[in-house]
C-alpha cells in the first residue's frame, strides 16, 4: 500500500504547487519583511528581537489559515470532480487514500515551515530558528490532520474551516482556560481539565519569544503532535470507510 501513499501525496503537493501555493508563500514573505522593516524602525530599542516576535506572531496564523484554506478546498474540489470516486474504482484502498492525503498535506505544511523559519535568520541564531521551524511544522499538520477529518466529514469547506478555526483557537487557548478556573467551581474546573486532557496545547508550539531568548522543548511537542496526527488520521480513515461512496 505504500506505492499509492507516496503517489496521492505527491500528487497533493503538486496540486498546491498549481495552486500558486509558493506564490502566496512569497507575498507574506515579502509582506513579512516589509512590516519587520517598518516595526524595526520605530523601536528604540531591541528591534531585531521586537521584529522577530511580531512577525513569528503573525506569520503563524498565517500560515495555520494558509494550510488549513488550502485543506479544505483541495478535499471539496476532489469530492466535487468526482476525483475521489475514480482513485477508488482504480481499486485503491480507501486507508491508501487517506494516509496518502495526510502526508501529502504534511508536506505542503513544510513548505511554510522551510519558508519562514529560514527567513528567521535574519533575525535569530540558527538553532533557535531550527526549533521554531519544527515546532511550526507540527503545529500546521495538526491542522491539517484536524482539518482532513472536517472536511471527509462534513463536505463542505465553510464548515470545515470554522471547526477547524474553533478547534485552533480552543487549542491555543486552553492553557489560559485552566489558569483562569484555578478559582472557579469544581464542576468548571472539572469540564476545563477534561477537554485539556483530549486537546493538543498548541499554545506551547511555536512560541515567539523561542526566537528572541531560545530555550524550546521540541521533544514534548514531536511526542504530542505523533500522537494527534495519528489519532486524527484514525478518525479521519473510520469516518471515510462509513461512507457509502
């Protein structure tokens, strides 16, 4: 089964190339570089290290709505081609389909990692740009694995988005949400620790300050993002094979 993984995944980053994925890359590089020059002229001091947090900040998200937009369509636009159908009368196996499409959404999600966190050496030492650039890797396949799961799911690309939007923020947020219940009720504080438990903490990958005073953990993030990649793989191949297609 591995022959039709690597060919489906494949096929999905060439797609993304057709799709002028690397010209988008480039424009909020050239955007980045931009804003980076202007912030770095109107601080008085550390301006390398503001430049660096601001745009590690904002090319993040970026790239979390980039891979996530590109998800979503990609599976939609298959479905709606009648691509998927045709894969699955040339007798591929429906897991060869799936796995194919999460690794090939794993690449494309390197893309932007390479991307920008070469860019951030410019402004940081290399092994802390290292970090950053894995961390961020991890962090877009979850999405993307999150994403695959919504969209196989619920066929449509607007819905597969705002899940995957809700999700991403709740994931980022929910470190915030147990400090803060530290001194609500029992009940709160029960439900708060129960969903941190199921979520991944994406509110310790790709942390900004990483580029300005190091000291990243990668070993903790690489275990939790194997973990959810293949557990949302899971849920994405029993959702596909109920389908009746």
């Amino acid at each position: 089964m591995l022959g039709p993984i690597f060919t489906i995944a494949t096929y999905t980053v060439l797609e993304a190339l057709r799709n002028r994925i690397a010209w988008v890359l480039g424009g909020l590089a050239i955007g980045a570089v931009a804003l980076g020059g202007f912030v770095g002229q109107l601080a008085l001091t550390e301006s390398a290290a503001l430049q660096a947090a601001l745009l590690a900040a904002l090319l993040r998200v970026c790239c979390v709505l980039l891979v996530a937009g590109f998800v979503a369509t990609s599976v939609v636009r298959e479905a709606a081609d009648k691509g998927q159908e045709l894969l699955l009368a040339l007798a591929i196996p429906r897991a060869a389909y799936v796995l194919g499409k999460l690794a090939g959404f794993g690449l494309v999600a390197l893309l932007p990692a390479l991307l920008f966190g070469a860019m951030a050496l410019m402004l940081a030492p290399p092994a802390w740009c290292a970090a950053w650039a894995v961390s961020l890797w991890c962090e877009l396949w979850i999405v993307a694995a999150f994403c695959l799961l919504c969209v196989l799911t619920l066929g449509q690309v607007m819905a597969a988005l705002a899940a995957t939007l809700a999700f991403y923020l709740l994931a980022r947020a929910i470190g915030s949400l147990q400090a803060m219940a530290q001194d609500a009720a029992q009940l709160p504080r029960m439900a708060i620790d129960a969903l941190a438990a199921v979520l991944p903490h994406l509110d310790q990958f790709t942390r900004s300050e990483w580029l300005v005073y190091g000291g990243a953990q990668l070993a903790p993030l690489l275990a939790q993002s194997a973990i959810y990649v293949t557990l949302l793989g899971a849920a994405a191949l029993f959702d596909f094979y109920r389908k009746d297609l």
